[in-house]
C-alpha cells in the first residue's frame, strides 16, 4: 500500500519540519560553482608545455594534451614494430643515464650497451635503435670532456627531477634535466635532443 514505508527508506516525506526538509534538500542538491576547475591540472611538465605551444597557433589545445602520457609499450611490440620516435628519444636517455664517459670510442660505447642489456636496465631494442657512433660523438666532443671531468669529480647529475612554481602562479611545472654538473661558479644544463629542430 502507498502508506506503507520500506524498512529503512528515507525520503523528504519523512521529515515534518519544514526548515529541517528545506536544509537536507539545499544539502543534496549542491552544485560545486568550480566544478570546471576540477578538471584542471596544478601541475604540467615540459614536455606538456612544449606540446601546447605547438598549438596555440590554431587556437586549440587538445585534450590529451593535459594529461602525463605514462604508457609504455610491452616489450614484444618493440619487437614486432621497432621502436616509435617517442621510444627512440626514451632509449637515448637511459643510455645518456648511464654511459662511463671515460670509455668513448665507437667500440667500447657497444660494449656499455651489451652491459646494460645484461643488467636489464635496458631492452635490446632499445640498444639496437642506439645509433653507437653519435653516442660515441657525443662523449668525445668538447661538452662531453667537461661531462666526463665532472663525473669523475662527482659533480655530474642526471635525470634529475624539477619541481618549479612561479610567482602569483597557481600552476607548477615539473620535468626531469637530463644532466647538469657545476663547473667553476656556474650550472651547466645538458638537454639531449633527437629530434629534429628548425
């Protein structure tokens, strides 16, 4: 029957004071006035900030953009497809993370990625993407001696992560440096880049 109540149910029509009924219906019919800010992020790395100004120019700025891609590939894609540009750049950074500058030459710069496929702090694939003699370039050119003398100093750093909010900024930005190492009374930032710039 219509007066009869389920055990337990509660409705408005149970409460007979009217300011008590007008307070508990104020209370759950509340919309949060900032629910659009919700949906925006405190924090945005480089590679973010990087992506979006590629388009501010036709005035739009994708989803997708806003979100830290974290994905990664299984292994046996990398096998099946090689590596994607995004995989190659990955790859050059942790060999870039762990690379002996004291050992530059085009042959011992093949052995270290040997090494560090054996000690799996990287996929074959991702060695055999490695283009050795660029590694090899790098470590022999001029700021790859200052690398190489700030290691051995122990003032070398990599893959450092960043945490950095302006001034009357909400919004933080993070990121990783690839290397830096202090040379007198100065900061030497490195950043490795493999792709193509204009």
């Amino acid at each position: 029957q219509e007066d009869e109540k389920i055990k337990g149910t509660f409705t408005l029509d149970n409460i007979k004071d009217a300011d008590s009924s007008f307070e508990v219906n104020q209370r759950l019919s509340f919309v949060y006035p900032y629910e659009e800010d919700t949906g925006v992020s405190s924090k945005i790395s480089v590679t973010e900030l990087k992506r979006m100004a590629n388009h501010i120019e036709v005035g739009e700025i994708p989803e997708a953009l806003l979100s830290e891609e974290t994905r990664t590939r299984p292994n046996f894609l990398m096998k099946e497809t090689g590596l994607t540009g995004l995989e190659t750049g990955t790859a050059y950074h942790k060999i870039m993370q762990h690379i002996d500058f004291n050992r530059p030459s085009i042959e011992e710069v093949s052995k270290q990625l040997d090494e560090l496929v054996g000690r799996e702090l990287i996929f074959r694939e991702e060695a055999l993407a490695i283009d050795v003699k660029k590694v090899s370039n790098l470590v022999l050119s001029n700021v790859g001696e200052r690398m190489k003398i700030a290691s051995n100093a122990g003032l070398l750093k990599r893959e450092t992560k960043f945490l950095m909010q302006k001034e009357d900024s909400e919004v933080m930005v993070i990121g990783v440096i690839d290397s830096y190492f202090q040379e007198g009374d100065r900061l030497i930032l490195v950043d490795y880049k493999t792709d193509y710039i204009d």
